[in-house]
C-alpha cells in the first residue's frame, strides 16, 4: 500500500467528508472543525479539524461551549498528523482528557484471510434484533467491566434505521455469547470499520479474535469495500499485525466531560 495515499483518502472519506453514524445525529462543519452531534447515548464529538497556532484555542472553546450547551459529554478525536503539533496539548489544558493512544490498523481486503476457524462447540450469529443485541449487551459488560447502555441504543437505532450501514455478530457457545464485535459499513466510502471487539475471559486465546475478523473480512468483501480499519489497542496490534495490517497513524481520544 502507498501508506500516504490510503491516509489521504482515510482522511477525506471518514473525516472531512463524514456522514452520521445513527439515526438522529448531524455532522456541521464550523469553526474549523468536523463535528456530530446527537442524543447522550449516541457518539458526539470532533472527527476532524483544520486549525493552527492563531485558530486551534477559538475553536476548541467553541466546541466546549456547543456541547456543554446541550448537555453532552464529546470526544476530539486527535491523529498525530492533524495539526498544530500541540493540539493535544492546547485540549488537556482546555479541560480534556487523553485517553490511551491507539493505533489505526489498515488492511486492503482482498488479502485477508475469509475462512472462519472456529473452537469445536461455537458458531457465529449475525445479529439482526432486539435479543441478538441483548447478547452483545451482555459479551461486552462482561469482557469490557464497563456499561453498554450507549451500545444498546446505537446497535437498535442502527438496525432499526439503516440496517445495511452496521454488521453486528456474536461466537454462540450452546445458548451463551461469549464474544461479540461489530463492522461498521459507511456508505460510499472505501473503508469499512471494525469496532467492539470483545472477548469473555474464559474464551480468550482460541482464536475467536480473528475468526471475527475473517467473518466481517468475507462480507465487506462481498459488499465492495477496498479497505478494512482498526483502531487497534496494544492487545490486538500483533494480532491485526500478523494478519496484514499495517499502521496508518495512531489516535488519541480527548474526552471532555461524563
């Protein structure tokens, strides 16, 4: 891959140019920036921004002021080659706070594995309703520690809405999820998105992690996505790694309120 050129068009594609993710979100583009807006459990924040030394403190102080103003936490979420070089540093000092930095995992499609090799016992499950959603509810409070109340909200809005746009599965074993993960579809974009991963403890380091991946590989496959992404943490890099991604950038989320 021409790394510079796939960066490029990440860029422009699912930042500049983005669309909303859910139902009853909005994308503005003011002030320098890229910016969703929605409901408390949908995803609200910065996805891009075109500032410098003289722009970058007035903008972030706008953003603070929209969203505060609505009552919503939000995300800035930075690259490290969006500019100026201290943006980072001008939203820790506005209030924000820097989430673990990871990596953003790129892979052209047509080169990654799409034969699902799964545990004796397990199969996989494409979500499609209000129960499947249950299950993933329950994989990610249970692998993650953490609540999934914004993920149930986004997962029923999305089928409900724009069911091609979202690929939700979940590893069965007999009655119970025991991992879950969904992909992301834009419309009209090159990449297609792998987000939530997720394993219960007991199930993980049996290769659940890339059968997920080459399930999700083999339908952005069939739907004509060039690209697959991941913002990937350093638990999955080698992993995606081994399997043919590569680094285009990292990302750092800057959370500001919640």
């Amino acid at each position: 891959m021409d790394l510079d050129a796939v960066r490029e068009l990440f860029d422009r594609q699912l930042r500049q140019e983005a669309r909303p993710d859910g139902p009853g979100t909005r994308i503005e583009r003011v002030d320098g920036v890229v910016r969703q807006t929605g409901a408390a459990d949908d995803w609200n924040g910065i996805r891009w921004s075109d500032l410098d030394a003289s722009t970058a403190d007035a903008a972030i102080a706008a953003q603070v002021r929209h969203f505060t103003a609505r009552g919503r936490a939000f995300e800035w979420k930075l690259y490290a080659h969006d500019r100026p070089g201290d943006l980072g540093a001008r939203l820790a000092a506005a209030g924000f706070a820097a989430e673990p930095e990871e990596a953003v995992m790129v892979a052209p499609v047509r080169d990654l594995p799409t034969a699902v090799d799964l545990p004796e016992g397990l199969r996989l499950l494409q979500v499609t309703d209000a129960a499947g959603v249950e299950l993933m509810v329950d994989v990610h409070a249970r692998a993650f520690g953490t609540d999934s109340d914004h993920l149930r909200h986004r997962l029923l809005s999305r089928l409900r809405e724009a069911p091609d746009t979202v690929v939700p599965v979940v590893a069965m074993a007999g009655d119970r999820a025991v991992s879950a993960a969904r992909m992301e579809l834009p419309p009209e974009a090159d990449f297609a998105g792998l987000w939530g991963g997720g394993t219960v403890a007991e199930w993980r380091g049996r290769g659940l992690y890339r059968a997920l991946i080459a399930f999700r590989a083999r339908i952005a496959a069939e739907r004509g996505y060039r690209y697959l992404q991941v913002d990937a943490s350093d638990q999955s890099r080698p992993i995606l790694e081994r399997l043919g991604f590569v680094a285009l950038t990292t990302t750092t989320p800057y959370v500001y309120g919640g």
